[in-house]
C-alpha cells in the first residue's frame, strides 16, 4: 500500500486553500465578536451518551466511534458541535441571562455529507441561549446574512421553514421513529408516492394535512395563504405561521437582504430543532451553503432547558465558492547578514507586511504571494520600491 493514500473521502488542504480557509474563518470569528458571540472551544472527543444526548440519536449514524483505553467506555469523534455548546451552556456557564457563544472547530462523518467532497468539514456556526422570542430567531438570521456577504458568495436565498407545524400536525399520534425517518426523506424530495406509502396506516386527517405540506413552497405571501387555508387551523399551526410572517417581514428589511422563500415541508437536519428552520442557499452550490434553527428542548438534556437558536455551515465548502480574493502581497528581500536589513525587515513585520528573505541561489516563484515590492539598498539605506 502506498504511504501517502488517505482514507477515501479525507484530503490534505493545500496553501492557497487553506490561506482562504484561515482569511474567512478570521473574518467571521471577527464578525461574531463585533455581534457580542463568545468564542467556546469544545473538544473533538467525547463519551458517545454524551455526544448524543440530546440530539435524539440523529447523529449516531454519523458518529466515528471507539474505545477509551482508560476508562473502557465507548467516545465519539463529534459529528456535529451544536449539542456541545448547548451542554456548555447549559452545565459549565449556567448563566440566567442571554448567552452568545461562537465556534470554529473540524468535526468528521462516518460519510461525506451531500454536497461535499470531504468526511471532514471546518464547521462554525454562532448559538444564542436565553430568549425564546422570534427576535432572537431575526438576530441569528441577520447574522447569517452578514456573513455570507461578507464572504463574496454572491446571491443569497434564504428558505424557511416550521418545525412546530409538523409537530402540530400529528398532535398526539406518535410514528415510529422508522416512520418519521421515511416522512422527513419522501418530503425532502417531494415524493409524494413514498408520502402516501408511509401515511397508507395513519389517521386520515394527519394524513392529509401532511400530504398538504409537499406542496406548501414559494414565495412567502403565497405560501402562508395556502398553508392558512389547507392546514388544520389549531393554536399551534397559527402561532407557528404568524411567527414566519413577521420573521419574514423582518428579514425583507436588513441590509443586503436575502431572497426569501418558504419550504413548510423542508425539515432536513437534526431532529433536535422545535421551531422556525432556515437553509441558505447561493448559486453554483447544489445544497444549502448554511442551515439553522431552534432547538429549544436540547439544553433539557443536560439538565436545564434553555431557549436556544443558531445556524453552521462549512468554512471548507464556504472557501470554495467565495469570491474573495485571499492571495497576499508580499515583500522580497535579498539575503545578507547586513544588521540594518534585518532591522528594517523585522520593522516591517511587525506592521502586518509579508516579507520573503531570499535564500542564497533561490528565486522566489510566487505560486502563493504576490511579490509586488522589494527591499533595495540606496546609498546604504533599505527602501521598499516597486517591483518592475
């Protein structure tokens, strides 16, 4: 076997790659704080109870796993850090208060995920904990907004959705989990065949107010009409429409605001989210570029429930698609022992400038920095000039 072959689905990042990688993360870690996010790092490495708890099992299946040679319990490599920081909320910090934590950290699946070419993705995302009203859900949303656009990805679409619709909707009656899996992939895709196989034993009005939710897309305003009209007009169903409308009206007047769009029957993600659900998408990237939502039963897990809403996405695939131009200009400098050369070279280090101090009998070729100056001795002083 060849020494240098990775695992299928796992690649090195190379350094023009992986300078963009580090400029965005940097930019949007910066931006998280200007919002007054706090950054946490969790660990990669867990107790698989742990990793899971409170995600109802949805990422198991994603979950590397092993033993500790310590303990002889089984850890998991973490496939997802949103019910991390929620345990951090939750049982480290235990405010009362808001709370706004951020994050950037490598998490791996056991598959590469739709869309991407890699098991392993740079994942982060910013979770607010401690207001269960829709501003906090606008806030996450803005932020979001602002990032993407930050990022030069181009045209952003916006889609939103309910998890408390779904919920509503089957009221009392309670599927299979098998049952529910088949539901969220056959309305995914809207398959409304594999809806009907998988409804063919429920109560015929659930199942025709589910059946209702494929065809439930389109523009707000359009679809909020229809969903008024065609779903079962309970308490909850209300609340859970009237809180897109304004969620929507308000996202309509951030600056640089996204193209909205509502998907009631898009519950693609962890089946930890209990209320509105949003996904980005940009043109050129078949999948959403970031996905979100609220998830306010996850803290109830570790011991106190908390209000809780966020979004990720994959500093990886974010990389690949930005236009933002990470090449760096840079200084060349010859080699000498001259002491005034390496003052003035640590001079201008120390003011954030790029410069390359060539080796004896080298060049410098450039592949990753643009070397439009360079050092040059006039009457014995160094000056930076133009290159010709």
């Amino acid at each position: 076997m060849n020494r240098w072959l990775l695992p299928e689905n796992i690649a090195d990042i190379l350094p023009s790659e992986a300078r963009k990688i580090e400029d965005l993360r940097r930019i949007l870690l910066d931006r998280f704080q200007a919002y007054g996010y706090e950054l946490v790092m969790p660990p990669m490495l867990e107790y698989l109870d742990s990793l899971l708890t409170g995600s109802g099992q949805d990422l198991n299946l994603k979950t590397f796993k092993l033993v500790d040679q310590i303990s002889g319990r089984t850890l998991g490599l973490r496939a997802d850090m949103t019910p991390q920081v929620a345990r951090i909320d939750a049982h480290l910090l235990n405010r009362q208060g808001v709370t706004r934590l951020c994050y950037a950290g490598s998490i791996l699946h056991t598959r590469a995920a739709a869309g991407s070419s890699s098991r392993e993705q740079l994942q982060l995302g910013a979770e607010i904990y401690g207001h269960a009203g829709w501003e906090a859900d606008l806030e996450i949303q803005a932020l979001l907004n602002d990032v993407l656009n930050l990022s030069q990805v181009g045209e952003i679409t916006l889609d939103m959705s309910h998890a408390g619709i779904l919920t509503a909707i089957l009221g009392d009656f309670q599927p299979k989990s098998e049952s529910l899996e088949e539901l969220y992939s056959a309305l995914q895709t809207k398959d409304v065949a594999g809806l009907n196989l998988v409804l063919q034993d429920w109560p015929s009005e659930v199942k025709s107010a589910v059946l209702a939710l494929a065809n439930l897309c389109g523009s707000p305003k359009q679809v909020l009409d229809q969903a008024r009209q065609n779903l079962p007009k309970t308490a909850a169903v209300k609340a859970a429409l009237d809180e897109l409308e304004r969620l929507c009206a308000a996202v309509a007047d951030l600056p640089n605001s996204p193209e909205l769009s509502l998907d009631l029957s898009d519950l693609k993600g962890y089946q930890y989210h209990s209320g509105v659900m949003f996904a980005a998408y940009v043109e050129g990237l078949p999948v959403a570029i970031a996905r979100g939502g609220r998830y306010d039963m996850v803290g109830k897990a570790f011991g106190r429930s908390r209000p809780a809403t966020g979004f990720s996405l994959d500093i990886m695939t974010l990389a690949r698609i930005s236009k933002k131009d990470s090449r760096k200009t840079a200084i060349l400098a010859p080699w000498s022992n001259d002491q005034t050369l390496s003052q003035e070279i640590a001079q201008l280090r120390s003011q954030g400038q790029v410069v390359i101090q060539l080796l004896p009998g080298h060049e410098q070729d450039g592949d990753e920095f643009h070397c439009d100056r360079e050092l040059v001795n006039q009457k014995g002083a160094w000056v930076v000039k133009t290159r010709a």
